[in-house]
C-alpha cells in the first residue's frame, strides 16, 4: 500500500481524483474525503497495493504533480513501534493498546486519589466502559476545561497525549508552578479515547480504520465518523449521508452511543465546562470554529489571539510549525464536529489540534516522535488553559 500526495492545479485535475475514487477503494488521508478536494489543495491519499502503478501511471498521464510519500505503508506501521520503552505493560512512550490504557486508568486514579479520580460516562456500541478521568484538587465551586482523545481510531497520537496530560498532572504536581496552580484551581476532565471499539478495531484488524464499529440500517457498511455526528450544521458540509463513506454523519446528529455519552456528561456539566480541548491527527493546526460555516464566532478576536500564542508555545520547544485560524478556511469545512457544538453551547474557549505530523508519516507516527509531540502540545494546552483561569466566564 502507498500514500500518494498530490497537488491539483484546477477543476480537471481535480475531475480525476473524482474520477479516480469512483473506481476504487481510495482512503483519504487529508482532507478526509473527496468531497472537500479543491483546486491548489495538497491531498494526501492511500492506496491499496494492487492499484498503486495504476494511479502511478493515471497521474503520470494527465501531468497531475504527485509524491509518494509513503512508499511501503506496512513497512512504516512496523516501523511506528520503534520506542526504547519496550515496558510489558503500560508506557507513556509507546502507544498503548485499549486494555492497557483501561487499565491504566483505573491504575493512575488508584495511586493519585488526592488529583484524579475514574468514573464511566457511558458505553460504546460493542458494551466497552467509556472512562472518564477528573484530575485536579478538590475544592469548591472550581471550573473545569474537558480534553478529549481518540475520535478518530487510526490517530494514536492522541491517545497517548491524554495520557501523557494525566501523567504530566501527577508527576509535577507540587513542582511546576503552573500547573499546581491550574490543579488547584481547575478541574480537568479527560478522555483518553472518545472511539474505543474504533481504536480496538486498529489494534486487531484495520490499523486505518476511523470510525465507530456501529451497524448501519439497511447497509452492509459499518460505522459512523464521531466528529461528524454532532448537533452543529449536522450532514450539511463535508459530512456524507453514505454510510459507506468515512466521513458518514450518522442516522442522526448523537446517534451514535460514545458521541451521545461525550454530549450528555458536557450538557450535565455546561455551568462548569469553561473550555473544551479536542485532539486530532495529523497537520499540525489549531482550530477553532466554526467548521460548518463560513461566519466567524462572536469572540472570534479573541479565539486567534489565544491560538497564536498558544502555537507560538508550542514552537519553541522543538520549532514544529503549527498553522491557527477558524477551521472552516484554516482546514476545510465540515458540519457536525465536537468543538462547534462545544462552543454553541456555551463554551466559548473550542479548539480543535491536529498533531504531528505534515504527512510525512501521517497516521503511522513512529513512537519515538511521542515524547516531543506530547511535550510541546503540553505547552500550549497550559497556556489555553491558563488563558482560561484568568479569563473565567
């Protein structure tokens, strides 16, 4: 399997990636589907083996400019377990698999009672525990900021960032003055993994699989994409009504048992809720809404203001470069996200990351590469956070 990169120049090119995924299984890396293809955009694509001198050769012909970015996808998904850490259970610099890291969670609340403490929002659509973990002092009347996970299965960076914010939270503690401060101050919920029969599904089956593993009435495909099944502009831009497709939004919006779950515990806790942190892969953005449309959020000012700085943070530790701005023209559009429908009801501080990388290894960032990632995402989500706890609303 190869991951091509393209850059289409105009309408026609464009025609032929159409063209192109019409006749055969075509997994869209970025964008996430081939509706949100567009003219002067970089698309990244994967392709099964069989197929690549085909669309080699089709590019070739009609002068598409393409790379190959990745050449033996296998190869580079052997090549992601390359951590030192080779711990037979839990590690913070490998990526962990859904038994280890529910484990994990039961494991960190148990040793750290004083901050973090382990409940069940809900269940996913094959029965599994969703856990959720609040980490903070106790203390009166305190806000909270909600970080979630694992949206999208095949993204393990993200995963592993939560578990890394949880790890950080625990170990420093007493030590770094401003997340004491924030520990003392607010509360963080965390989710380490939103789509776990999803992430399950990577690990046993189909490491690119992205959406849940739910049935589809009157269809033999599978699944809905979680961060399309949300009550913001619902199935109207960038989502599919095809539930065959990766991008499907779902019979309706929260139809799906983890998007309900996530949605019902914010709408119980929205007097609290101050900010809501979501994290994706792969592109290296910093997001806020809308995705949907087009019009900008009231405070929108405001939003890139905290987002540049953020980023800037999140540059200085090792000068990854990210890019900020309103998701809708910063990525593309696309109806029925998380962070939109965070931000409609009321939470007014909505990002949305997109980690590591640019494309170069895409979904299959190699272990090595979690440590720095969750290191320098660390200093902007303070620095959000921070903005948060002077800026209470």
């Amino acid at each position: 399997q190869k991951v091509f990169r393209v850059i289409l120049q105009n309408d026609e090119q464009v025609e032929i990636i159409n063209s192109l995924s019409n006749n055969m299984q075509v997994d869209f890396w970025q964008p996430d589907s081939v509706a949100l293809v567009r003219p002067k955009m970089q698309v990244d694509f994967r392709v099964e083996a069989d197929k690549s001198s085909e669309v080699e050769n089709l590019l070739k012909e009609n002068g598409v400019e393409y790379r190959v970015l990745i050449d033996n996808l296998q190869a580079a998904l052997d090549a992601q377990f390359d951590s030192k850490a080779r711990a037979t259970g839990h590690s913070y610099e490998k990526y962990n698999n859904w038994e280890t890291i529910a484990a994990w969670t039961a494991d960190i609340a148990a040793q750290n009672p004083d901050l973090v403490s382990r409940s069940v929002i809900g269940e996913t659509y094959e029965g599994r525990s969703i856990y959720l973990l609040k980490v903070g002092k106790s203390g009166p009347n305190k806000k909270a900021i909600f970080i979630d996970c694992g949206f999208h299965a095949r993204e393990w960076i993200t995963p592993a960032f939560c578990q890394w914010f949880v790890k950080e939270a625990v170990e420093t503690y007493g030590k770094d003055t401003v997340l004491t401060t924030l520990l003392n101050s607010l509360d963080f919920y965390v989710l380490p993994v939103v789509n776990i029969d999803g992430y399950v599904y990577t690990w046993t089956n189909n490491r690119m699989w992205r959406k849940t593993r739910s049935k589809n009435a009157g269809s033999l495909c599978i699944g809905t994409d979680l961060n399309r099944n949300f009550n913001a502009g619902w199935c109207t831009i960038g989502a599919s009504d095809n539930p065959c497709y990766s991008t499907y939004c779902g019979s309706a919006p929260e139809s799906e048992k983890e998007s309900k779950a996530l949605a019902d515990f914010i709408r119980e806790h929205l007097s609290t809720i101050k900010a809501y942190l979501t994290i994706h892969s792969y592109s290296q953005l910093l997001l806020f809404p809308y995705s949907y449309t087009y019009n900008l959020p009231s405070n929108s000012e405001e939003l890139e203001s905290i987002a540049r700085v953020a980023t800037e943070r999140l540059t200085s530790l090792y000068n990854t470069k990210y890019t900020y701005g309103p998701a809708a023209t910063t990525i593309y559009p696309a109806a029925g996200g998380s962070d939109d429908w965070a931000y409609n009801q009321g939470i007014k501080y909505s990002f949305t990351f997109e980690l590591r990388d640019t494309g170069r290894y895409g979904f299959a960032l190699p272990e090595s590469q979690i440590k720095p990632t969750c290191e320098e995402t660390l200093l902007a989500v303070k620095y959000i956070a921070n903005y948060v706890l002077e800026h209470l609303y």
